[in-house]
C-alpha cells in the first residue's frame, strides 16, 4: 500500500508541504494509495458519497484506500492545509477566513457537495416567522459569527425591518425542534436537509424561509470538498481518480438513497446514527434530490455564483481581501 505523506509546519499553517512514498502491499497483491478526508462534523448525509464510494469498493478500483477521519478542534481546513489530510469538508462561507490572510491557507475546493444553500431559519409555525422581516422582536440563537450575524441583518433590512429589535442569545441547541417547542428560542439557523428533516420526522409544526429565497446573492455553496494545494500541484492524476470514485457514490446515493443511507450508517465509527434511523433514511430521501438538484455536473461550482458570495463579503466589510476569483477549481472533477 502506498502512502502519499504530508508534512507542513502548522503554525505557519500553510508552509512546506512535503510529499513522499512508502510502498506496501494490499490484500491481494495489488497497491493502493492511502488518502485521508477529514469530515467538517459527525457523519451525517453530506457524507453519504463517501461512504458509499468506500463500501461499493469505488476508491479500491480507482486504486486508492480512504481513510475517513473526524475533524481536530482547529477544524478540518487547517488539517488539510497543513498536510494531515488530502482532502477535507468544509463551506465556502467558512473557508473565508483561511483565505483572508496575506498568506492564505494552502487549499482549494474541488467539489461542491449541494448544488444549493440549503440553510435558513426554523421557528415555531405559531409564531408566523415566514421571512426575514418577521424576526422583529423574537429571540435568535447565535452562533455569534459575524458572517451569520451580518446575512441575518442585510436579509432584514432588504425587507425593510429592524435587526437591532432582535434579541440575540448564545445557541447551544443540540434539538432545534425541541428547542422551539419549550420556547428556548424562537429563531434558529438549521440545514434543511438534517435539522428541517429533523422537526419533520419529529411531527413539529414549524416555520422557516431560506437564505437563498431571499437573497441570490447568499446561494453560496455548502459543502464543499477542497483539498491540499501541494498536493494537488504533485498528484493530480491521484486527486481526479479520488474525486471520480467519489462521484459515482454521491450518484448511486442520488439513484438509491435507502441503501445508501445503509451503507452510511454501517460506515460511522463513532455510532451516533445507529439510533436515529428514522432521521438518515429521511434526511437521505430528501438531500439525494439536492446532491446535483438543478446542476448538470455533480461537484460543479459556478464561477459567478462563487464569486458573488465573496463579492458580497467584501462589499460588506466581513473580509479584508477581495476573494472572488480565488478557493476553487472544477479542474479535478470527471468530464
């Protein structure tokens, strides 16, 4: 088996990293590569891909043996830039940081996961928080990113409301609809195809409205897959035949998404979706269908819509950098 070894210096976060071999036989007699991807979270189904790739023997045939890791307390951007990692999850919103610096983080995203935003607001039905301008006077749960903060406000304030009449409070929310039904909070960030499957599979009567319904603009992508720059630039041959494994498992999850969710469950080492299974399946039912969604090229990005978000950060003083043109290659995707 052959690793592919990385090594940088991690303080500097994006400096040095060194490639080497060390041959080593399979099972079988055959060689194969070994990758790491470190995940942004637990496992859930913005990794089904993944799974599937490994557990229908997709990354075996390409030639390669992946090895799929949580993420340090840093973060799994920081993971990859410093070599630990080939490839690793994260979001274009996030990734922001690692590229506002005057040395930017040595990484790149080579796929989008979800062709969409699938974020928005989740509140009680109730309380009839349809759009943005409804959050006058409620309680939000902030995660306290000035990212976050500053979509919620300019998505008010495009309707004309007040952001400074909402009341913001730390968000330590494990269960958003359990959460909404004793009132812990009014208003919460979610991803639709986990949290809003969540309050469905749960029975809650709950309201949202999405960010990219309100504001084209915030149609960012969420996930992506990037991975490290120096690794990239010395095996591209190895990066293309990663992301064409991992391909074919995000489109046998879109054709089969009960046996997907299966082969996800099976693949989490760290146990936490053997007792939600209700949730997986349907979550799986739900985001196979966002997986490519209107797209043509599953992990295609477009260059304008990448650039809008990042035009939109800087336009509104959330980075010191001009980001748009930078972060992103569709180079390494099958054709």
């Amino acid at each position: 088996m052959t690793k592919i070894k990385m090594t940088a210096v991690l303080a500097a976060a994006t400096a040095g990293v060194m490639l080497a071999a060390a041959p080593a036989a399979a099972d079988g007699g055959k060689e194969l590569t070994e990758l790491t991807v470190c995940l942004d979270w637990t496992p859930n189904t913005n990794h089904t891909g993944l799974y599937a790739a490994e557990a229908l023997g997709y990354y075996e045939n390409a030639g390669l043996s992946v090895q799929i890791v949580q993420p340090p307390e840093n973060g799994a951007v920081l993971m990859c830039a410093a070599g630990q990692a080939e490839f690793a999850i994260d979001a274009q919103d996030t990734m922001a940081a690692s590229f506002d610096l005057d040395e930017p983080l040595e990484v790149t995203a080579v796929a989008t996961i979800l062709q969409h935003n699938t974020s928005g607001i989740l509140s009680r039905a109730e309380d009839g928080i349809d759009s943005a301008k409804d959050l006058e006077g409620k309680v939000y749960s902030t995660w306290e990113s000035p990212i976050e903060l500053a979509m919620l406000k300019y998505c008010m304030e495009k309707e004309g409301a007040d952001f400074d009449t909402v009341k913001l409070i730390p968000n330590n929310i494990t269960d958003e609809p359990a959460a909404l039904r004793a009132h812990q909070t009014d208003a919460v960030w979610i991803f639709y195809g986990w949290s809003g499957i969540n309050a469905e599979v749960q029975g809650a009567d709950c309201g949202y409205w999405a960010f990219r319904d309100l504001a084209p603009e915030l149609d960012y992508y969420t996930p992506v897959i990037l991975a490290n720059n120096s690794f990239l630039e010395e095996f591209p041959d190895t990066a293309k035949a990663f992301l064409d494994a991992t391909v074919k498992g995000y489109l046998y999850a879109i054709e089969h998404p009960e046996e997907a969710a299966e082969m996800l469950i099976a693949g989490d080492t760290t146990g936490s979706l053997e007792d939600s299974r209700d949730l997986v399946y349907a979550s799986q039912k739900w985001i196979s269908e966002q997986y490519l969604a209107d797209g043509e090229r599953f992990g295609e990005m477009d260059p304008e819509r990448w650039n809008a978000f990042y035009s939109w950060l800087y336009d509104n003083q959330l980075t010191q950098h001009d980001l748009t043109g930078i972060g992103f290659s569709n180079d390494y995707l099958p054709k």
